[in-house]
C-alpha cells in the first residue's frame, strides 16, 4: 500500500481528470483503505474492437498506472463479450459485427501492449465473457429490469437515431446493461472511462445499488482529439496513432497535427514532462519533441531518434527514403485515378486522390501531378509521393 496519507493520493488522482462523481465518497474510500491498509479496485474497460491501443487509450491506462504506483489493484478488463455488440456510445449507426477470431486476436495484442505501460504487479487482466457466457435467461431478464427505455433514450446518440428513425438494435439498449454489471461482478470500487462513457458509468452505480454492492466511484478522463482534431481518437473514424505502430509512422503523424492540436497532446499526454517543453518556442521543434518522447513512451530512444533523423532526412532535406521497396504496376486501359489506387492498395479513396491531385499533393519524380489526364510512361520508374508521407517506388508496364 502507499505511504502517502489519503489526501496526498486525493490530490495527484485528480490531476487532469474532467469529473469525479462523487468526490467525497473517493475520499472516504481512499481513507478506509489507507486505514485498513487493503487495496481499492480499480476498473476499466476496453472492448477489443481493433488490434491497436492508441494514444486515446493511453490517458485511461497512465491513470491506472498513478492507482497502481499508489499501491491500488488494477481490473484491466477486456470486454471480448460485449464486444459482440460494440459501444453505440457517441455512434450514429450500429457497429458492424466482430468475428470471433477477431475479437480473440485483438484481444491478445491488447495484453501485450497495456504492459508497456504498466507494471505487471497488482493487475488482473479480466476476459467479461468469464462470466457472461454463463448468463442464463432468468439473469438477463432480472438485469434488463433494472432500467427502462425511456431513461436509455435520453441518450443523445440514441435520441438522434430515434428521431431520424435510424436502426437501434435491442443489443445496443442491453450494452451499457453488460458494461453496468461487469462493476457488479467485480464489485469495483472506482471505475474510470472518457467523458463520454459518463452514462454507462453511473449506470454501473445503480446496477451495483440494485445488486445490494458498495457503489463505485466515477472518474472521468478527458477526450482526446484524433487526427483531424476534430472527432475522438478512434480506429473506426482512421484519425489514430496506434502505440505499436511503426516509429516512423508515429513520428510522420505527430508532424502533421496543427499546432493547435500538438499544444493539446502536451498537456495531456505529455503532462508529466511540460517542463522539458517549457524551453523550446518553435513550433516546428516542439512537434519534433513531441514525436520523440511519445515513441520513447512506446518503443525505446533509440528507435526515436532513428526516426527524427529519418523524418528531417526525408520531409527537411527533400530526399526520398531508401527503404520502399519497387512495385510493379500494369497500366493497361486504367486511369490515373485507378492506377494510384493499386499501387497505395486503395489507402484512399477515388474522391481523396481526385482531391490530392487538385490540391498539386502527388508528385511522381518531383513533378506534381496537375491533370485527372496524366498517364505515366511504361517501362520507367518513378518515385512517387502521395500527400505529406505516403511514398512509393512503381515501375509501370
């Protein structure tokens, strides 16, 4: 257990968090585990809905890792269950169903990647099909009547759906039942999530009230921005950085974020290190930095500063990088619009190459495409960059 006095622990466990409910009652937890020296749970869900964790998840699981350094035990729970179903929170249509052997993959990278973060002492990673996949009828039908439609669709996702008369499935309405009772079982005493799982998270409040349990504690982290610094970090929207991915690829994304969105992942995925930040004013460099200690988080320094010197050699120095390896593409009657689409292996669509092409963004021998009309030459090869870090070597036949 921690050293620090409960009120020590109270203060860093707010830090950079956007609401705890109710404030009070985490107090008085942290006092009466202080005093009888016995660790507090804490749980947090994710669905394993991809391969990749990413820097979204990553605010969730370093404040699992400040419960955990004060001596908490942590419930990394890996909704594999739900996930058959998939959050609707914030969605505006149904989530396409998960196979069984996705969910198991997913699932496993998952283990593998919390552990860059956090230690392996005083964690259980959990699996809610444990217990789900013995659920009887008699259960779900005991559950479900522990909260009303109504209630569920004051939701503004549902709301909006209803009102437009797009698909709810009853799966949906069931979901935050599932994530309410995964609390009962564990009978956390602190649940931690994003702002936007605040409904989901209070229902497990009521579900634990229901179940005669001792209520959980809510503590709500912010949302981080994506990509495009707009929508939440998320696979479904393609506006992530993984934190297996490629150091490169996390070093080429970093860069392309405005400023406004860097100055944002420094405060809150960097909060622990702004003073290193405090000593540097250009833009350009602060990104810089910003991509380098995130791949030290994830990966290791050398591999950070093999990426700087790869991106400065590349994107400052205008070279083309020496490891792509040559494809071969036939051009036969296609167009340029299809020929860019085999050779990027449809990364992107038709409308965003038309785009790209327009906005003078794809350069094949460092003369920029101009025309929906160019064709490249056969028999020749060409380095080609499509948009800011998206290089290729072709030779067309």
């Amino acid at each position: 257990m921690s050293f620090l006095s409960p009120k020590e622990q109270f203060e860093i466990i707010k830090e950079n968090v956007d609401e705890i409910i109710p404030e009070d009652e985490l107090l008085k937890k942290l006092e009466i585990s202080y005093k009888d020296q016995k660790p507090l749970k804490i749980k947090a869900g994710f669905d394993p809905t991809s391969s990749d964790l990413h820097l979204g998840h990553t605010l969730l699981i370093k404040k699992l890792k400040i419960f955990q350094d004060l001596g908490h035990h942590i419930c990394f729970l890996i909704g594999d269950f739900t996930a058959r179903i998939g959050d609707p929170t914030g969605r505006d249509k149904t989530r396409p169903p998960l196979s069984e052997d996705d969910i198991k993959s997913n699932s496993e990278t998952y283990e593998d990647q919390l552990f860059k973060i956090l230690s392996k002492e005083r964690v259980d990673v959990l699996y809610n099909s444990d217990w789900f996949n013995k659920f009887d009828l008699k259960q779900m039908i005991n559950l479900s009547s522990m909260e009303n439609v109504a209630r569920i669709l004051e939701r503004d996702d549902f709301k909006k759906r209803y009102k437009s008369g797009d698909s709810i499935t009853l799966t949906e309405f069931i979901y935050p039942l599932l994530q309410a009772y995964d609390s009962v079982h564990l009978e956390s005493d602190i649940e931690l999530g994003g702002s936007d799982q605040r409904f989901n998270i209070l229902l497990g409040r009521q579900i634990q009230k229901s179940f005669g349990k001792p209520l959980q504690v809510a503590l709500f982290l912010p949302i981080l921005e994506g990509l495009d610094g707009t929508l939440k970090m998320s696979k479904s929207y393609n506006n992530y950085i993984g934190i297996d991915e490629d150091p490169n690829d996390i070093f080429g994304k970093i860069m392309s974020i405005s400023d406004e969105l860097m100055e944002r992942y420094i405060e809150i995925l960097q909060s622990d290190k702004k003073d290193i930040f405090d000593h540097i004013s250009s833009p350009l460099e602060r990104k810089k930095r910003l991509a380098y200690e995130i791949i030290c988080d994830y990966h290791n320094q050398e591999l950070a500063i093999e990426s700087k010197n790869i991106f400065e050699k590349t994107f400052s120095k205008k070279d083309f990088p020496e490891n792509i390896n040559k494809q071969v593409v036939e051009i036969n009657s296609k167009n340029i619009i299809e020929i860019i689409e085999e050779f990027t292996e449809n990364s992107f669509t038709r409308s965003e190459i038309k785009r790209l092409i327009k906005g003078n963004s794809i350069q094949m021998n460092d003369n920029k495409i101009k025309d929906l009309n160019f064709m490249p030459e056969k028999n020749k090869i060409y380095q080609i960059k499509v948009g800011k870090r998206n290089f290729y070597k072709v030779e067309f036949i």
